[in-house]
C-alpha cells in the first residue's frame, strides 16, 4: 500500500467528505444552545439542517457537468473555499436566518465538494487500486454521523456552538493548499451546455424528497406537508427519468443502470445505506428517552460503532482480495440484519459492555458493506463514463442518507402502537422493522454472479459485456 501513488489524493478527498458529512449531523446536539442564543425554540434549528441536507441534494446532480465544463481542479478547489467561508459566516451569524442563508452558501460549497473530489480519485486510480482508494473514501461517511453527536455534545457542553463552525476554517485551508498540490490539473472536456430542465426537475425531485423524508422526522408530523413534498418529489422524479433519457446530453446518464454491478450496488446499497443511517439517529434517542442516559454518555457509547469501522478497516481490502464482492457483500448484510435485531433487544438492564460489544461488531458489518459495495459500484464502469455514473452514484447516495432517518424516525412512530409504549418496546420493533428491510440487500446482492468484480479484487480479467450487463 505505501507504493500506492493516489493515496494523498484519496486521503485529501476522504478528509473534506468528513467535514461534509460531519456539518450536517452536528447541528442536532447544539441545538438547544443554538436556539437560545437567536432567541427561537430548539425545534426551529432544525431548518438549519434542512437548508443544508436540501442544498446538497439539489446542487449534487451538476457536479459532474461542472467538472467537465470547468476542470475537476477548479471546480473542486472552488468548493473547498466556498465551504470554507461559509463555516466561517456561520460561525458569525447573528440571526437564524443568517445562518440559514449561510447554511445554504454550505451547501453548495459540500454539494461540488465531495462529488467532483470523489471524480477525481477515480479518474487517477487504476483498477487494481479501486478497493484501496475507496476504502479511504468510505470511512467518513461512516464515521461522522457516528461522532457527530459525542463532538456536538463536547463542543457544547465545553465551548460555544460557533466552533462547530470555526474548526472548519483551519481544516479547510490545509485542503485547499493540498488540492492546489495534488489534484491533477486538467482541461475543461465538455462544452455542452447544462442540461437546464434536467437540472431543475432533479433538483424540484430531490428537494421535495429530502424535504419530505425531513418532515417526517419532526417530533409533530405535519402530515399535510410530508404529503406534498414527497408528491412534488415523485412526480418530479418521474419528469426527470423521461428528460434525462431524452436529452442528447444529460445531467446523469440512466444508461449506466444497464451495468449490472452498477445497478445493483445502486439499488442494494442504497437501501443499505438507508438503514445504516437510522441507527445513529435511533441510538442516542433509545439511550436517552428510554434509559434516561446523559446526551454526553449516550453520545461516546455511541462511538463504539466508530471502532468496530475502524477496527476492520485494514482488513476490508485484504478481504475482497481473497474472496471477492459477493461473499463479503452477503456477511455484511448478514451481520448488519443480526446486529439490528441485537440493538431490538437492547434493554436499560443490559450489560454495558454487551451494548459496547454489539455496537462495536455492527461498525465491522457496516465498514465492510460499504466499502464493498462503493468500491463493485464502479468495477465495470468504462473510464468514459466515470463522470456519469459518479454523479448519479453521489445523488443516490445523499438521498438515501436523507431517507435513513426518516425510516428511522417512522419505524419508531410504528413501534409506538404496536409494542403499546413510547419506551422501549418502541424502540425494538423500530429495529426489527428496520432488520427486515435489508432483506432487500440479500435479494439484491444474490443477483450478482459469484465473480462478479473478479478483476477489481482478485486482479482477473475482466467479465465480457454480457456477464456485466443485463
């Protein structure tokens, strides 16, 4: 590994994916010192992540079209400054709707970031690299959501809510010195023009969506509201397949969805994803509404999730190396169903160490699906299409992390009549119900052939069009 020429790269882009993920978690914690000092109740802070979490889901879809248009240097450069300033304005904001507005400037900046970052570590990383470069792309998306409440909670119980924000400020000067360095420098390749109705029935789709699947997760469901945002969602989702598979040039070309590996991973991993989300945002509530734990207790048990992710992080390549995608895709999912239905049977009479046990080994179920269907994602993508399939994969992708914690906040509503208690009987059928979704993941993944991806983790040669395809 310490041959491998992209690693700085990959590393840098890993780095700026942490802050991203990171700025849009946090918030929850600080919340109530947030509230306080704008003079607003707690429950109005929460616009402050929907601003962001929208933004981000709007402004995804034209990454890819921008780094082609603009340079992938350029335009990733470009996002680390704007996210950068932004931090810093809401670390000064004044009024909610300042930061609010600077929440939004956030946004942009995360939503060019991240993508256009990721576009160019796969556009410098041969196959044979692919499972390392997205090993060390995976783990903030597993981390951050997991230390987010612990940091938030130290940050607020220690220092003012404004260094959630300022300590994106040091960060995000030594990312865009070190992009300046290692980020090759390339010519603007696509001089078509932006596909305009694309874009906007994308972004009216993924706004009413993750909007909707926001509302949802509000202590008083405004039923009314969820209903016509994900209505303008879906309705404008289906308006957004017929222009994207029309259009000459589109947003994001559908036509990688023919790829079997592709498709696959994209459908699977993102209701995977989904239901890995729900749990950070299920646990500390469990921890604090049902057994009256501390937010700073129930935030750092929290964190033995991030160990069992960085405990197994060393051995997910060497993993796919000797038994490829499918066998470790299948235990993932496997693993992740058992230790859902574990954190069910969870009681405030459990063991301390059992609960740290069984939230260690969910982290090493969730580190190795991940990285294993992240990594299948792009096994047979041509290096033409990278672009493409890597906006389409990062729009899936923040829209079923927007989804996760909407599954996890409606499976807890269900919990409620059917367990007959808001405790923890609640709490268990929540994880039941969140266990028995991912047996989508295993009807999805027994789809691919045993050696699918062969030639990305074994070194083979590659599947013939029609194994790959449909």
């Amino acid at each position: 590994m310490n041959n491998w020429p992209g690693r700085g790269l990959a590393l840098l882009v890993a780095g700026t994916f942490f802050m991203e993920n990171l700025d849009g978690t946090i918030i929850a914690t600080a919340a109530p010192r947030m509230a306080a000092s704008f003079g607003v109740p707690s429950p109005a802070i929460s616009t402050t992540m929907t601003a962001y979490l929208i933004t981000l889901a709007v402004g995804i879809p034209a990454s890819g079209w921008l780094a082609g248009r603009f340079g992938t240097r350029a335009v990733f450069g470009s996002a680390i400054v704007i996210f950068t300033v932004a931090s810093g304005l809401c670390a000064l904001s004044t009024s909610l709707p300042m930061l609010i507005g600077m929440r939004v400037l956030q946004g942009l900046g995360g939503a060019m970031m991240v993508p256009v970052g990721r576009l160019a570590v796969l556009r410098t990383t041969d196959k044979r690299d692919l499972v390392r470069a997205i090993a060390y792309l995976t783990w903030p998306g597993l981390i951050a959501p997991v230390l987010a409440p612990a940091l938030g909670g130290l940050v607020v119980a220690y220092a003012s809510w404004r260094w959630i924000f300022v300590v994106n400020i040091p960060l995000g000067v030594i990312a865009g010195v070190l992009a300046a360095r290692m980020v090759p420098s390339d010519r603007a390749t696509d001089q078509s023009a932006l596909d305009w109705l694309g874009f906007l029935l994308t972004g009216i789709s993924m706004a009413g969506l993750v909007a909707g699947t926001q509302y949802v997760g509000d202590a008083h469901i405004n039923w009314a509201a969820v209903s016509v945002a994900l209505g303008i969602g879906l309705a404008a989702g289906v308006l957004a397949i017929w222009q994207l598979l029309r259009s000459p040039h589109p947003l994001m070309d559908l036509r990688t969805l023919r790829v079997r590996t592709y498709r696959v991973s994209t459908f699977g991993g993102s209701v995977f994803r989904a239901m890995i989300t729900a749990v950070p945002f299920l646990l500390p509530l469990l921890f604090q509404d049902a057994f009256g734990w501390s937010p700073i207790r129930a935030g750092l048990v929290v964190v033995a999730v991030f160990v069992g992710n960085i405990g197994i992080k060393p051995f997910t390549t060497p993993l796919m190396r000797r038994f490829g995608f499918r066998g470790p895709l299948l235990a993932s999912v496997a693993g992740t169903i058992a230790s859902l239905v574990a954190c069910g049977l969870i009681t405030a009479h459990t063991p301390l160490w059992l609960i740290l046990l069984v939230l260690c080994v969910s982290g090493v179920f969730r580190s190795t699906g991940f990285t294993a269907y992240n990594t299948i994602q792009f096994a047979d993508i041509d290096r033409a299409e990278v672009r493409s399939a890597n906006t389409l994969a990062s729009t899936t992708q923040q829209l079923a992390a927007g989804l996760g914690v909407a599954a996890g906040a409606l499976a807890l509503r269900i919990g409620v009549p059917v367990a007959g208690t808001s405790g923890t009987g609640a709490y268990q059928v929540a994880f039941f119900i969140l266990a028995a979704c991912m047996l989508l993941c295993v009807v999805e993944t027994l789809r691919l052939p045993p050696n699918a991806g062969d030639h990305v983790s074994r070194a083979r040669p590659k599947l013939s069009s029609s194994d790959a395809s449909r």
